[in-house]
C-alpha cells in the first residue's frame, strides 16, 4: 500500500528550501498525531534556514523546520491515550522534550536536558533538529503539548510557544509589583514581556526599538524609546531620576543591547536575557559585581505553557493584534520574505498548512 503523503515545508540545505510531498510521520507510544492548523514563523528560523547552527540546528539535513504551532489530534498512541488524549482535541505546543531521566529533567528544567540532541535517549526539539510543524501534520510527544480553550483561535494559540518563552523570562526577572522594567526590543518577545509585565503588576515599563513595533509597544502602554535617535540608557537615567530601572528583559539580541541592559539597570536589579547574540559580547562584570546584579540566562520555556494560556485567557490578552499576516503554506517564500524583511509592518506572520 502506498505512503500517505502530506505537503511540508523541506529545508534541504542552508537557504535551500521546496515545497514538497513527504510522508506522514508515524508516531510512538507517547506521541500523537496532529493536523497542523497554524504555524507562526519564530524569529529562530530564519538563522536556522541560514545556516548559522551548523551540525547543531539542524545537526543534519533534511529537516522540516517550524516549532510555533497549534493543531487538532488525529491519532493518539496507546500511552497517549492512556494519558487521556483523545482524537479531536484542539491543543497547541513547544519545541522542547526533554528525556525525562536526567538530572536535569528531574528537576523540571528540561530544557536544559543532559541528553541533548540524542533522539535514541529521548530528546526533541521541534523544528530544530527534530522533524517539525511547517506541514500538514507532526507527530509529537504528549509532554509536549496542552489543551487550549474551545474560545481560544489556532492562531493566538500557535503563539503560545513564544509566549510562554516571554513568561518564563519575566518570571526570572524577579519582578515584584510595582518594579520599573525596560524591555530591550521591540519584537515579537519585546511585544509579549510588556504584556506579560503589566499583567504581572509592573510599574512604569520602557521599551526600546524604533519604528511601527515600537509604535505599538507605545499602544500596549510602555513609555517608548527610539534607539535610532536616542541614547537608550541616558534616557533611562533621565526617567528614572538616575537609578536606572529595577528589571531590564533584554530582547534585542544585539551586543548593543546586551551592553544597554547592564548600563540601564538599577543596583540591586536584575537583566533577564531572552535573546541570543550572534557573537560573544563583552560585559561589565565589575559593574556587575559590585551593584549585585543579576544577569539570568534563560532557555525557552520549561513548564510555563499551560500558565502561559491560563493567563491570555483569564486575563484577556490580546495576542491576535500581534498577528499581521496570514498564508497559505504552499506560500511560504513570500511569507518568509515578508517577515524576515520585517514588509507591511509585520509582526507574527502565521501559516495555514491544511488551507
């Protein structure tokens, strides 16, 4: 009997991609089987279509990228169903599966598991390494996943890997109600920490970035800071009464922004780093040391998700104002162009593989 076949999205080299037919993957026990409904681009993606990760993201080719993604079950393994998934639930997820028996999982800090990039022992990661979600359908594991709300769209819900990337950073920055912030870029992540921030009870929150995504961050009620024209952490000083402010999530991913984020924040305060430099970036480690600051890594979103929709719901967040575009998979070449290009004002630009 012939291989069904689905259409995907198929990275066959650095900056080599095609719209093709591939087979429908098979699950595992503990996997299910889902229709993809939407799949948002990740700002990741375009360094890894790049190239930038060689042997590491991908560690080989062919690979089928896309790791933002919601969907409905199709097919359930037995552990699955065991579990209590079924066929026909609408649920969304992240790129991250840790192997579950490392020191590292057992401590629910799985994404920083010890097994890493070893499939044998159990380890994905979605559209990295990992067979991914620009398709019709992917097969993933159910520590994977979470149920979204029937009143909760495929589209905010394909947000909710970054989201919960966000929340996790904002959680790490120790913010207290009432805590001044500066988020450091005015992307996607920049757009979600200021949500995140006010809904945590931040005070005064600033953000930096230029152009219509800083307009928007000035919408969503941040105090903006066009670094194009202004010093960022002058500014800052001058707004803080040259205390600097007590939390900065650094979003900007430059080594400029790295150097603003330790300049700008307050003795005593702490930088929470979402993005990733493409180089190595000096820092002031005296500085650091002697106003006891805090600089935290943070790595993806490791046990947020589920909190992650609980808070868009309950709180009514609006994600789908983030979302500027939409296509069809087969599309793709002028979705990608569009968003890494940053044309027509675009922000989160989703796919529609089954459309």
């Amino acid at each position: 009997m012939a291989e069904k076949l689905m259409k995907a999205i198929r990275l066959n080299a650095p900056n080599d991609f095609e719209f093709c037919d591939i087979p429908i993957p098979s699950i595992k026990s503990h996997e299910i089987l889902a229709r993809v409904e939407t799949v948002a681009i990740c700002g990741t993606d375009p360094h890894i279509f790049a190239g930038e990760y060689p042997g590491f993201w991908p560690k080989s080719f062919p690979l089928i990228p896309g790791h933002e993604w919601s969907g409905t079950i199709v097919r359930a393994g037995e552990a699955a169903k065991d579990l209590g998934w079924k066929e026909g639930e609408r649920l969304c997820g992240i790129s991250h599966v840790g192997c579950g028996y490392c020191a590292m999982c057992m401590k629910g800090r799985y994404t920083l598991c010890l097994n890493y990039g070893h499939e044998e022992k159990g380890h994905r990661q979605y559209g990295h390494y990992s067979q991914g979600a620009y398709a019709q359908y992917i097969a993933v594991s159910v520590k994977s996943i979470a149920r979204i709300p029937d009143s909760m769209s495929f589209n905010v819900a394909a947000c909710m890997d970054p989201f919960s990337i966000a929340l996790h950073a904002v959680q790490r920055s120790n913010l207290e109600p009432g805590d001044s912030v500066l988020v450091n870029g005015s992307g996607a992540q920049g757009l979600m920490s200021i949500m995140i921030a006010r809904a945590m009870g931040a005070g005064r929150i600033f953000a930096s970035g230029s152009g219509f995504r800083l307009q928007v961050a000035a919408q969503l009620g941040a105090i903006p800071i066009n670094y194009k024209n202004e010093d960022v952490v002058e500014r800052i000083k001058e707004l803080t009464q040259g205390l600097g402010v007590s939390r900065v999530i650094e979003c900007s991913g430059t080594p400029d922004g790295v150097k603003q984020a330790c300049e700008a924040v307050a003795k005593g305060g702490t930088i929470s780093m979402i993005s990733l430099p493409s180089k190595e970036v000096d820092i002031p480690i005296r500085r650091l040391v002697l106003d006891e600051i805090d600089l935290r890594g943070n790595r993806a979103n490791p046990n947020t998700l589920e909190p992650a929709i609980a808070m868009v719901q309950e709180n009514h967040i609006d994600l789908e104002r983030l979302i500027t575009h939409s296509f069809p998979l087969s599309e793709f070449s002028e979705a990608f162009d569009i968003f890494v290009n940053r044309k027509d004002n675009s922000l989160k630009v989703v796919l529609k593989p089954n459309d």
